[in-house]
C-alpha cells in the first residue's frame, strides 16, 4: 500500500483502521506532512479531527456509518498529527471478513480547496480520486 502510493505521488493520507477506529497502519504524503510519525500508530482516528469535531463524536459517527452502509464520505477541516489543520475529504470504507463480520476500516483523506471563498472539488470528483486512492488500500 504505502510503496505503491509513494510511486503513484498520492497526495492522500491513508490510514488502516481495526474494527474500534485505532491506527493500525499510517501514511500521510499530504503537502506539510512527516511521511510517518510513530506516535500515531495505536491511536484513535479521531485525532485526525479538529476538537470540535471530537467533541460531537464524528470520527464514531462516521464509522457506525460506514459499518452500516459500507462508506462514508465527508468534506471538512482536518488536523495533521503536526496540530496543523486544512481542509479535505474524507472517505472511510468497512472492510470485512468473508463472513460478513467486520475487520476494520480504510480512512482516506484528500485535500480539498478551503471553502472560504475558494472553489472546492466537488462531491463526484472527491469520491472518484478517494475510491481510485482507496483501491490502493484495499489491495494491501
């Protein structure tokens, strides 16, 4: 997964979540980004998120969803393990067993124009890029 994203010049964060939302597996080539930092590894996903959104629970939120629907997409702020915070969109996949139960989740981010005033990448567009980066999660 990393190699592959690292050949293809991603410009995404992909991280490999088990089935209670901690970092199991990490690799940010964001711009401004460590390529790895070992501190995020163990951790709940929900340190990607800006407080505000940790306080309203939305990286559970998004989870139960995806667990629910297969995928959720969402736009918003987001926080680099440096405290930094930009916009992008999110797309976490479930990823289950062969029988059904689930194994964990793939958390794919992708920067996206900041929506002050700027134009953004559209929903469509987001979730093409996000499913064509995510293919390289799921193949690892």
């Amino acid at each position: 997964m990393h190699a592959t994203s690292l050949e293809r010049g991603d410009r995404c964060s992909i991280a490999m979540l088990d089935s209670r939302g901690m970092v199991v597996a990490w690799h940010d080539s964001l711009h401004g980004a460590a390529l790895f930092d070992h501190r995020i590894i163990g951790t709940h996903v929900s340190q990607f998120y800006p407080a505000a959104d940790v306080a309203l629970q939305r990286a559970d939120r998004q989870l139960k969803i995806a667990s629910i629907l297969g995928a959720d997409t969402r736009e918003g702020w987001y926080r680099r393990a440096n405290g930094s915070v930009f916009w992008g969109v999110t797309v976490i996949e479930a990823l289950q067993l062969k029988n059904g139960e689930l194994h964990g989740y793939s958390h794919v981010t992708r920067p996206s124009r900041d929506p002050r005033g700027h134009a953004h990448m559209t929903a469509q567009r987001a979730s093409r890029e996000f499913f064509m980066c995510a293919g390289v999660a799921a193949a690892a």
